[in-house]
C-alpha cells in the first residue's frame, strides 16, 4: 500500500493541475532576483468543478505524501538551507531611505535637543495648543493641565477609561487583551502622588495608552492578531520584558491599559480581524477602520485613549487613523525603533523579542525585514503626536541599528536628535508641502473636496504638485 499511495499521489496531482500552483517538485536553492518581475505574472485560476476536484483530492489520504513534498520542498528546504547558509545573493537589494544632514543641520539639532532637556530638567510642563482650545477629544495637555490643577487625577481617569473599554468593546471588538485592573491602578496611583508632591515625570505622566498586539507587552501573548485559541502554528508564550518603546513610555509616568486588536499578522488593509469580527468603525459599525492598526486608532477615535502605539510599514497606523477621523504617524526612517516583536517558542532566540535592533546583523535578512517598520503614534491632534515622539524617539548614544546605519554610511555621530522646535519657536517661513494631484483626484468627490478644502485652509502652506509615474498601475487597482 504506501508504494501504491507514493505513485498514485503525484499522478492525481499532476492530473488536477495544482501541481503548478503548488510548486510541487520545485527545487529552492536560490533566490533569482533578476527573474522578479513585478509588473506582470501568469497564474492559474481555478473555480466550479476543477477547483471542488483538486480540493477533493488534494485532501485525502492518497495525496498526503505529495502534499509533504510539495511543503517541504517549497518551504521548508529553503528555510532550512537560508537559516544555515550565509549568502546575500538570497537577499533582495535594499535601499535604506537614509538622508545625510548637512553638518550645520546635525550640530543644530543636537543644540535644540539639549537646549529643550534642560527646560524641561526645571519644568516638564509645556503647551503647544492654547489654553481653553476648542477640541472634539480630551488631549494630553488638557489631562496634564487637570492633574496639575487637582480638577482631575489619574486614577479616576484610569478606572473610567477600563470600565469604557470593558462597555464599549461589546461593540467594536477593537481590545485584545487589558492589562490586570491592579497592575494599572498601582500605575495611576503612583502618577497621583507624583502630581500631588509637584513632581510629574513628563506630560504623558498619568495619561492612558494602549499598543498594538505586535509590540511586546510583558506578561501578554504577542498575538498579532493570530487566532488566540488556534493549534495550528507557533505556540506563543507571554512576552517576558516590555519592548523599547512601551519601557520608555512607562519611565515617563504614562499608563498602559492595555493592547488593542488588529487585522491578522497585519495582512489586511481593512483592519478586520475574522476571529475577533472587528474592530468596527466607531463612526459607522458597518464600515471598516482600515489598518492594520485597526484597534487602537479605535480606541483613540472613541475618546478611550488620548494616545496609541501602532506598527506602520505600508500605511497601517495611517490607514486606520484617516478611516477613524485621527492622526497617524509613520516617523521618519529611523527616528524611532523597537525591539523584534514575535514571541514564539519555535523562533530563534533572535525572534524572541527579548533581542533589540541593535543586535541585527546589518549584513542579515532581519535588518532588511524589520526596518521597514516604523513604530509611531495614533493620537487625537498633532501637539499629542508631538509629546508622545518626545518620548519614544531614538536621541543618538543608544547604540541602535540606525545609529550604526548613521555612523558607517555618513561618518556622522548617530541618529540626528529629536526636537521641537516647530513647536516651541514657529517658524514664519512658508511650509511647501507636496501633493500628487492624480491620486488624490481619483478618490471619490466628497473626499476630494474635503482634502482640499482643509489643506488650503493651513496657513502659511505652499503646495508643489507633483507626478510619480511608476503609480499609474497602483490607480488602476483602487
């Protein structure tokens, strides 16, 4: 029988055609970056009756053998050698979007860098919005105005926004997982009595967040939007210490509730998660968020949060927040980095995201893999977006990937440092911002109305239209 079973398998294969779709006898040795091709590519299609057949087949017994091969052959062999084997022709060519500042830029930013933490070695409060400005949500001057004035406190501030989210996910499905009630009402209590001695760590001191379930949060699983309950796959143990980013968050007194929901492995533009059946469009429950950082952008257009962490590496923190009526912010390349985000048990211990950036090859696949993503902010208004990079942003010294990225290509210190400036000192100077009039004109009426009857509202804005040819595929596809 297992003779007859090893001959009758690839013939049924061969016999159905799914043999091409499944690469079925296909050797991977190397990656054959000149036969990349993306602009056009031959698939088979199938549907009715040759679709139910090869499914039909494909699944039974007889065919378990062939599936075997085809798996291991496609998959596994490569993996295998690509773990074991040293070899950058495997890799495709990457081009890090780095920009080397003149040497006055760097040396300025470094001033107004140092000029900004000694202000705020006397005084961490600052304001970038006037007082009493009109806003839609509570912002995070507004609750570091409140705690300083004694009209409001973390705690109390805390307990609703955990009860909220308990009420309000009945609706949107846009929280994973909150974190124990006493682990989060020791932090607000903490904050509290900062705030009571006159001694508030930052303006995030007492203020709520959330992250999105790809950033390690020690003591959750780092689930990505994988199906929690699934037997398939890796398994994947709570995360042991809190990435980068969440740690320095927490050193300056902010309060993490917990972390938010999000399309799965972060594949979906729509932001849906089938397993969760959401999240849900705070505005609309029958329109999607968009994503992938579908959860928090959620959690922040419901007044849950002031502010939230999300991953972006093609629009997912962008998406979501213009889809929810927010603000999301891919930083520049660089200017903020994370620890690697998967937890599982099956990993390399590279992948257990207790290893930072700082320690991938420069030469290997995972810098190219993980630099693409940027980790940044979903907040309510740009002055918030600007107090939480305050904080999560990568200042030089730090001895992280871009810092070396900065110090071999450009012989420069590191990473330019962080600051404010355009907040602190406002600039007269017109700002040119660029937009590329086909896409925009290819969205639908009311929202090319409403895009440039805000953008031309932005006092002291310029605008520079400009054209991107090798996008006229992409419109074609909306």
């Amino acid at each position: 029988m297992p003779s007859f079973r090893l001959l009758i398998s690839p013939l049924l294969l061969l016999v159905t055609r799914p043999a091409k779709v499944l690469g079925f006898g296909v050797v991977c040795d190397e990656l054959e970056t000149a036969r990349f091709n993306m602009r056009e590519g031959q698939h088979i299609r199938y549907s009715g009756v040759t679709l139910k057949m090869s499914a039909f087949l494909l699944g039974r017994w007889f065919s378990a053998p062939a599936r075997a091969d085809t798996i291991y052959k496609f998959g596994g062999r490569c993996l295998e050698r690509w773990g074991t084997e040293v070899n950058s022709s495997r890799y495709p060519p990457l081009d890090r979007p780095l920009r080397r500042l003149s040497e006055k830029a760097h040396s300025e930013a470094l001033r107004y860098n140092k000029e900004e933490e000694a202000s705020l070695q006397n005084n961490v409060t600052r304001y970038f919005g006037p007082r009493g400005k009109k806003r839609i949500y509570t912002s995070i001057e507004d609750l570091h105005r409140a705690f300083r004035e004694g009209s409001a406190d973390p705690v109390t501030v805390a307990e609703g926004a955990m009860e909220a989210a308990v009420r309000l996910n009945r609706v949107v499905n846009a929280v994973e997982e909150l974190l124990p009630r006493k682990e989060v009402l020791a932090m607000a209590e903490a904050s509290k009595a900062r705030f009571a001695a006159g001694q508030p760590l930052s303006m995030l001191d007492g203020v709520t967040f959330m992250v999105k379930n790809d950033i390690n949060v020690k003591g959750i699983r780092t689930m990505a939007g994988r199906r929690t309950d699934s037997k398939v796959g890796w398994t994947v143990h709570p995360a042991e210490q809190h990435d980068r980013v969440v740690a320095r968050l927490l050193s300056q007194g902010a309060i993490l509730i917990g972390v938010g929901t999000q399309s799965e492995l972060g594949l979906s533009a729509t932001g849906f998660n089938e397993w969760k059946k959401g999240p849900l469009n705070p505005h609309n429950p029958k329109c999607f968020t968009g994503g992938s950082s579908s959860g928090i952008a959620v959690a922040v257009a419901m007044g849950l949060v002031p502010f939230a962490i999300g991953t972006d590496a093609n629009g997912c923190n962008r998406s979501p927040a213009a889809l929810t009526g927010v603000v999301g912010m891919a930083p520049t390349y660089g200017r903020s980095s994370s620890d690697v985000v998967l937890n599982d048990e099956e990993q390399p211990k590279l992948l257990s995201g207790s290893v930072s950036f700082s320690a991938v090859p420069l030469d290997g696949p995972l810098a190219e893999i993980f630099t693409n993503v940027h980790l940044g902010p979903i907040t309510a208004n740009a002055e918030d977006a600007a107090h939480v990079m305050a904080v999560i942003a990568e200042n030089g010294g730090e001895d992280s990937l871009y810092d070396s990225l900065y110090k071999n290509e450009f012989n420069q210190t590191g990473v330019p440092r962080m600051h404010l400036r355009a907040f602190t000192h406002p600039s007269k100077t017109p700002v040119t911002v660029g937009i590329y009039r086909a896409w925009v004109d290819s969205c639908s009426k009311s929202v090319i109305k409403a895009f440039y009857g805000t953008v031309e509202k932005m006092p002291g804005w310029k605008f520079k239209y400009f054209t991107m040819p090798q996008m006229a595929g992409q419109q074609k596809t909306q």
